[in-house]
C-alpha cells in the first residue's frame, strides 16, 4: 500500500470519515463538477495511501447523500444537484432580522482568499435564477473576530455584480450593504438553511480547529425587491464562536 498522506492522516478520526469529506469539499468547491467522473477507486488509494475498504465507505456515504452516482459503463460521477424541496423533516422555520445580518457584515473584518469567474452549475443557477453555464463570480473568505478566523463564507454572485467589485469593498466585509448602496438593489429577504457539518481537513486549517470539529453551516439566498436573488452563499462557521440566539413564541388563537 502507499505510503499515508501526512496532510490527510489524523489518528483521531477515522481515515473513511476524513476522505469522504476531502471528496465532499471537492465536490461543494466545484472542483469535480457536476457530471465530471471523479478518480478511481485505485486512482484514490493510490492518492492518499489508504485500503480499498476506506476509500469504499467513503464514496458509498456520498453516494447516500446524493453526491455522486455509480454509472454503469462510465465509473462514479458527481451527481447533478438540485435545490431540496420536501416537506417538513427536521426544519424549523423561523423569522429573523435581515438588518442583523447586514450589520454583522459592517462590523466583523474579512480576509479575501480567492475570487473566480466560473459557470453555474444547476444548483447554483437554480438559487440565483439564472441559467446553468451562465457565469457567476465566486468568493472565498474568512471572517474574523478579534484576529481569530471563525467563518469561511463562500459567496456566488451574479455577474453584473461580482464583475463590478474591487478588492476593497470585497476586503470590506460589508457585502451586503455595497450591494445596496452601489448597485442600487434594495434587500428586501433572505432564506437560510442551518445545519451541522463537521470540518474536513481543509476547513480545519483555514479556521484552526481540528479535523472532525462540528461547525454551523449555512446556505442563505438574498433577494431584493421583485424577489431577485442578488447572492448566494455557504458559510461554515466555528460553532465555539458564533451562534444563534432565537426566542420562540406561542401563536395567539381565538379564545
């Protein structure tokens, strides 16, 4: 067998567990995109020096998740995704205040890791409207509070947007209340998604925690007036330093 890959090795988590969310992360970035086939299963354990067995388990765990797909003839390809719609199975759905959110925005620093011109895939156009290989900026940042990093916020953007911005308004923080007062775009909504994930080894190192680390994660989609989506963006957040604080009400019926 190869020699393990020290970057991917934790003794403290299983090595399936860690290569299934190395996959996921390629797979979520856009760097095996949707209908692409992915590497072999020799192909992997030749990469990061694991058994078959490990590399097994951690494409069947994607496989039940819906990220990719064994396809007869053509080996395992990244499965097209598509924005869930389903009836309540563990969501519940709560109203808060967009003007927190933009304020949030204001008052916490970012450090700008890459910004790129790339083709939507279907999710990604679905969220924003538009069609799929229509181009769309995406940008990778970290949020930071008191010099520690504590969220890595990947934003999509639609092109009349993302094409428009310099790097100091996207070293700024304030994305949201640029997107108001430079494109004139009144925010109006937005609709989130908050989960669970736990850190792979590529979100543990930009947010220092370690390998397995549960983090909040976040899909949120920002309209404007007229219900127009001006962004999409996945955050993962350290769960240690950032939470949610929620107050929850009885609904007033007729007596």
């Amino acid at each position: 067998m190869p020699k393990l890959r020290q970057s991917f090795a934790d003794s403290r988590i299983p090595l399936y567990y860690q290569l299934e969310n190395v996959l996921r992360e390629k797979i979520i970035s856009g760097e095996f995109e949707p209908g692409q086939k992915i590497p072999t299963e020799l192909e992997l354990i030749d990469q990061y020096g694991v058994s078959r067995i490990t590399v097994r388990q951690a494409l069947q765990a994607l496989a039940e998740e819906g990220l990719i797909e064994r396809k007869q003839g053509r080996g395992t390809i990244v499965a097209i995704r598509k924005t869930k719609r389903r009836k309540f199975s563990g969501i519940i759905h709560l109203t808060g205040s967009l003007d927190e959110l933009i304020e949030m925005g204001m008052e916490t620093p970012v450090k700008v890791l890459e910004m790129n011109k790339i083709e939507a895939d279907s999710h990604e156009a679905e969220l924003l409207q538009i069609k799929p290989g229509e181009p769309i900026y995406r940008l990778k940042r970290l949020r930071m509070h008191e010099g520690k990093p504590f969220g890595l916020i990947v934003n999509y953007l639609p092109e009349e947007i993302g094409s428009n911005l310099t790097m100091a308004e996207l070293s700024s923080g304030a994305l949201l209340n640029i997107i108001e007062k430079k494109f004139g775009y009144r925010l109006e909504s937005a609709l989130q998604e908050i989960r669970a994930e736990l850190a792979d080894a590529y979100v543990a190192q930009l947010l220092d925690v370690r390998v397995g680390t549960a983090l909040l994660s976040i899909d949120r989609t920002v309209y404007a007036l007229g219900s127009k989506p001006v962004e999409y963006v996945h955050s993962l957040y350290r769960s240690d330093l950032y939470g949610y604080s929620v107050k929850l009400l009885r609904e007033k019926k007729d007596e």
